[in-house]
C-alpha cells in the first residue's frame, strides 16, 4: 500500500476490501394518491475502503519508534492518493477516518484501516495530447473524464472554439486574439482564464463545460494550437 507518497509495504501486510460500486444515491419525490414516486437523480455517494493491516517490520528501530513513523505517515488532513497492492496502476483520493482501529496494531499486530474516499472514483493514467484542428480520441478508464485545454489562438481572429462532436458540446471564447495570448479552460471546475485573468465575461452564454465519456469521440478547435489534458476514472 503506498499512501500520501509512503510506502508501507517494510512495515505494514495490507489486505484491502471495497464494495464493486460506490453507493448509489437515488432522489425521488413521493406524489399524493399515486403508488411509488418520482424519480429525479441518482449519484455516487462517498465510499469507504478498508484494509486489514498486519505488522511485518523486521528492522532495529524500536518498537516506539516504527509506531511513531507509522502514525506520522497515516496521519493527513485533506485527502491524498492512496494505490492499494490489487490495483496499483490506479489511485484513489482519501483520507484516514476515525474508524481505524490503531491502537490493536501495537497490541495484536494487526488492525483494520478505514480509508474515507468523499470522491469515489479512482484516478488512472494522465494523458496529454496536442491539438491542431481535428483530434480522434480514444478515452480509457471507465467514467467520465473532465479535461483541462491550453491553447494559443490564431492571430487576427475574434473567436476561439473547441467543440467535442460526439455531443455537439462547444466551449467559445470571443476575443481580440493577437497569437500570443494563452486560453486555460477547467471543465472540472467550469472556469477560463485568457493570460490568467477569468476570461468569464467573453464566454459565449450557450458553451458546456464538457466531460470526455469513454471510449472513441474526436476534439476540434477552430483555430491555434492547442494541448487537451485528463486523467482517466474508473469505476
């Protein structure tokens, strides 16, 4: 297991268990005088992912010591990659809860870790692939990815546009463009900058933040070069 960047594979024997979906949260609305209700949305609700962990340090530290490190390398306030030893190509984003049962490890040699995970899908290989124009594409992973665009724009055109045509769905920015200018857009975060000022007020008000679905789809931009980044989520 590697948390947070440490590997715990000298001190710790780690064993993982998690559901095969995250758990699915399912809105609906109950309508007097009819049978059943409404249906409205279902998400994915955070996941919990536990591992049974067995000490295995065989080295000089004291006792005190190997607890200590441990506990600093466990230890995180904001959620961090954790690569569990069935999986390791992928990662998922979490945090260490009040669950874990730490205190048995110094006993009995063994405890169980309790992993919280408020995003539940786990993160895959990063891509990075330049644009000129048309770009088909091939989407890994399982769920839907969000791409972040770097583009220079062409000089002497009022508009800069990316388009992913499986959808229809364009981002559009208008705008004096010179050809040094650089546009950034976070789909995840639904944000533009233009020379990294909010580039908010020249977005066109009928553009989609789009998401990359799996599979084959293709990019164009109307004109300049451009880089279209993501990291592949899985299921």
């Amino acid at each position: 297991m590697i948390f947070n960047d440490y590997d715990f594979s000298p001190y710790l024997r780690c064993n993982p268990t998690r559901s095969v979906l995250p758990p699915i949260n399912v809105k609906a609305t109950e309508v007097s005088n009819k049978d059943g209700d409404i249906f409205e949305t279902a998400t994915l609700g955070s996941m919990t992912i536990e591992v049974s962990a067995r000490l295995c340090y065989r080295g000089n530290e004291q006792p005190m010591e190997v607890r200590r490190k441990l506990a600093a390398m466990l230890y995180s306030t904001t959620p961090a990659k954790l690569v569990l030893d069935d999986d390791p190509t992928r990662y998922y984003a979490a945090i260490l809860g009040g669950e874990s049962q730490l205190d048995n490890l110094w006993r009995t040699g063994k405890a169980d870790l309790t992993f919280i995970c408020n995003d539940p899908i786990a993160y895959g290989a990063s891509v990075s692939i330049d644009i000129r124009g048309v770009l088909d594409l091939s989407v890994g992973g399982t769920y839907k990815s969000y791409p972040t665009i770097t583009a220079v724009p062409a000089a002497n055109t009022s508009y800069w546009r990316i388009t992913e045509t499986t959808s229809g769905d364009y981002i559009q920015i208008n705008h004096a463009f010179n050809g040094t200018q650089t546009v950034v857009i976070d789909c995840e975060n639904q944000s533009a900058t233009l020379d990294g000022a909010s580039a908010g007020i020249d977005v066109v008000l009928a553009s989609n933040f789009f998401a990359l679905a799996p599979g084959h789809t293709s990019l164009k931009t109307s004109s300049g070069a451009a880089t279209v980044a993501y990291i592949e989520r899985w299921l």
